[in-house]
C-alpha cells in the first residue's frame, strides 16, 4: 500500500514538472516571439526613416539627402511657381509671394526636422534613441506594448496626413481650373510637381513629430508598469531607483529634443505671423484660389504642433501623477483597518496586507468580528512600524518634490503651456481660416 502510495506521489510529481516545463517553454516561445515583432517593426521604421533622409550614418547617405531635400523641397517648388507666367488670368489667380512664403517656411520646418533627428539617429541609432536597447532589461516584458505603440505611430501618421493631402490637391485642383495652362498635360504636370514636393516636405515634418510622440508613449508604458509596481513591491529602495531612471529618460528625451521643439514652435508661430502680415497687407481680395496654400500649410503645421505638445503634456502629466498613486499607496499602508494588528509582522509583509486587503476587510463581518481583540504591541514592534512609516513619508515627499516631466531649459511642457501655445496657434490659424477660405471668383 505503501509502495502504491508512493509511486503515486512520483506520477503526480513528474506531471508537475513536465507541465512546469511546458509553461516555461511556451512562454519562452512567447518571448522570442514578441521579441522578432519588435525587431521587425524596428527594422520597418529604421527603412522608413532611411527613405525619407533621417538615417545619415554614413557621407554618402548624408550627401543623398539633403540633396534630395533642396531638389525636391526647394528647387523644384520655385522653379515651378516662377515658370507659371504665360496662362489665362495668373496675375489675378495667383499670387507669387504668397507661395514663396509657403515654400520657404515649409522647407524651414523640414529642414529643422531633418537636421534634429538625423543628428540623434546618428548618434544613438534607432534602438537606444527609443529607449528599447537590450541594455535597459525591459525588452522581453514590454516587446508586446513596443509593438503596439510603434503600430498606433503608424496609423495616426496616415490619420493627420491625409486630411491634409486632400485638402492640398483640392486647392490645386481648383487652381488648375481658374488658372489653364497652354495645355492640359503642362497644367498636370504643375499640379504633380507642386502636390509631390509639398507631400515630401509635410511628411518629413509630421514624421519628426511623430517620432518624437512614439518616444513619449514608449515611455507611458513604463509610467504605467511604476503605477504597479506599487501593487507588487514594497521596498521603498526600489521604488526610488525605479523612479529615478525613469527621470533620467525623462531627462535624455528632453535634452535630445529641446532644440528641436523650440525650432518647431518658433518657426510655425513665425510663420504664422507671416502670414497674418501678407494677408493684411495684401490690397486686392484674398480668396482660396490665391492663397488657399495659406489655410493647407496651416493646417499641416499646427498638426504637428499639437502631436509635439499632446506627447509632452501626457507624459508630464502621468509623470506628475506618481505622486497621487504613491499617495494613495501610503494611505492604504497607513489606515489601514487595523493599524496596531501590522505591527505584527516585517514591514514588508505589513505594507502588502494592509493595502491589498483594505476594501475586502471592511466589507466582510467575519474580518470585523476578528477585530475585537487586539494585542498590545511592544516596543520592537511600533518601532519597526513607524520606521516603515516615516520611510513612505520620506518617499511621498520625494516624489512630490520631484515631479519629473518633459522640460524645456527648465520650463516642463505641462497643461498650462499647452494651453498657452495651443490657443495662439489656434488665433492666429482661425484668422488665416478667416481670410483665405473664400470662394468668390475675381473679375
């Protein structure tokens, strides 16, 4: 019986080993899994980055593109724009300091853009610059969210940016109707070179915005894996290094991309105000047919302003909150339903019962009635329990002095300077609106 007894003890040990083994295996599988998308979707977005001039690791792909640049986004749109002279009603359909002051602030903004994140691919590569290197550890845990995130990046380029083309090649369209060339394939022709060399130019702009708002969600993620963290830990060692290179990245983003927001908010605000200065300035009617670039160029930059500052203001924000899930943390640590019964116990076994079990021990009697005795503790004990105390105490204050954030020379991107810039841009969009998007036709 005995013999039985124990081999059936053997049977039932070896099938938990085999499916312990088999749970590890598969979830190894997992991992190399999610780690080829991650890797696919890295390399995917490195040729994209490559196609369109950002990856200048080497001479020869630095000479290639900024020479592609100022052929397609400078020397082609001006060449363009002077040759259109010899068709029906130009001088009324058109206005040539309008669209150079289009072009030029267009290829600033690119330029700016390409300039800025080229210098940082070159000198990170696309893994360190994302902060998804294999030498941070969280690779494998986070591959799954990396991939979602770089996926979303993805479709909100197409969802911002169609809007825009359509909106560029029906001005066009309505240009090539008032203003008709010798023929129809040199009316085609112009409308082509104009929508090609506007859409590589709006793309470099609003996928350096992008990138810059992929970076801050990458980071939203381990924001929201430190908000657990508090559910799984309670060393408050831990919570503070954790907390600390998380505003480190902070940090490295903010110094990678300070030149670089402040070029993107100066030039479309200048440009903006360049705008407004031609506009009033201009003696005869504006309509769109003459300066409906104005409204479409609009548009486009204030798209990307509005990504730069939405990915800032959200990581600053969920940066700040830290503080309000740690204070809460500390509550549900502190007042407890039974204070002087955790004292019983090591802080870190104290800590964890009393604020995971804070909601079911109120609500259920039998936990109530056990509150009827209460040992008295001794001295040992109180003074382990308010060492734990003072130590979240010193942690809350911490994190509340330390809020971290997405900085510019000191000043963190915040709500309150979203709103700022956002309502400017938002005047200053609302009177080129205003002005340009009128239809009437010019006798």
């Amino acid at each position: 019986m005995s013999d039985h007894h124990h081999h059936h003890l053997q049977l039932e040990e070896q099938i938990r080993t085999s499916l312990l083994l088999k749970s590890d295996e598969e979830q190894q599988n997992e991992d190399e899994e999610s780690s080829r998308d991650l890797d696919g979707c890295l390399q995917q977005l490195d040729f994209y980055l490559l196609l369109f001039g950002f990856n200048q690791s080497s001479y020869f792909r630095f000479g290639i593109s900024w020479v592609t640049f100022l052929m397609i986004g400078v020397v082609l749109p001006v060449v363009v724009l002077l040759m259109i002279t010899n068709c029906l009603k130009c001088d009324l359909y058109q206005v040539k300091g309008f669209e150079l002051v289009v072009v030029s602030s267009h290829a600033c903004l690119a330029a700016s853009a390409l300039l800025c994140l080229s210098h940082n691919l070159r000198k990170y590569g696309i893994r360190k610059f994302l902060f998804v290197d294999q030498y941070n550890g969280h690779v494998q845990r986070f591959s799954k969210d990396y991939v979602h995130k770089i996926s979303e990046s993805k479709r909100a380029l197409l969802l911002w940016f169609l809007p825009c083309l359509v909106l560029k090649l029906t001005r066009e369209v309505i240009r090539m109707t008032y203003m008709q060339q010798e023929s129809w394939w040199q009316s085609g022709g112009i409308l082509v070179a104009l929508t090609f060399s506007w859409t590589y130019v709006t793309i470099i702009f609003l996928s350096s915005c992008l990138v810059f708002h992929l970076v801050c969600n990458l980071q939203i993620i381990h924001f929201d894996d430190y908000g657990n963290l508090l559910e799984r830990e309670t060393d408050v060692l831990v919570f503070i290094e954790e907390h600390a290179r998380l505003r480190y990245h902070l940090s490295k983003i903010s110094h990678r991309f300070r030149i670089y927001l402040l070029l993107v908010f100066i030039l479309v605000t200048s440009s903006q105000f360049a705008t407004l200065f031609q506009i009033t300035e201009f003696r005869d009617k504006v309509t769109f047919i003459n300066g409906g670039d104005f409204a479409v160029s609009s548009i486009a930059q204030v798209a990307g302003v509005i990504l730069c500052l939405n990915a800032a203001a959200k990581i600053s924000h969920r940066a700040q909150g830290i503080a309000s899930l740690a204070s809460r943390w500390h509550a549900l640590a502190s007042c407890g339903p039974d204070d002087t019964s955790q004292m019983r116990f090591s802080h870190r076994n104290d800590n964890v019962e009393a604020a995971n079990s804070l909601l079911r021990s109120i609500s259920l009697e039998s936990d109530m009635e056990a509150m009827n005795y209460i040992p008295l503790p001794t001295n040992a004990q109180l003074t382990s329990y308010l060492a734990s105390y003072h130590r979240r105490q010193a942690f809350l204050m911490y994190l509340q002095n330390n809020p971290g954030g997405i900085t510019l020379y000191g000043w963190t991107v915040d709500r309150s300077l979203i709103n700022t810039i956002f309502f400017i841009e938002l005047s200053l969009v609302l009177f080129v609106f205003g002005r340009t998007t009128v239809f009437t036709t010019i006798n």
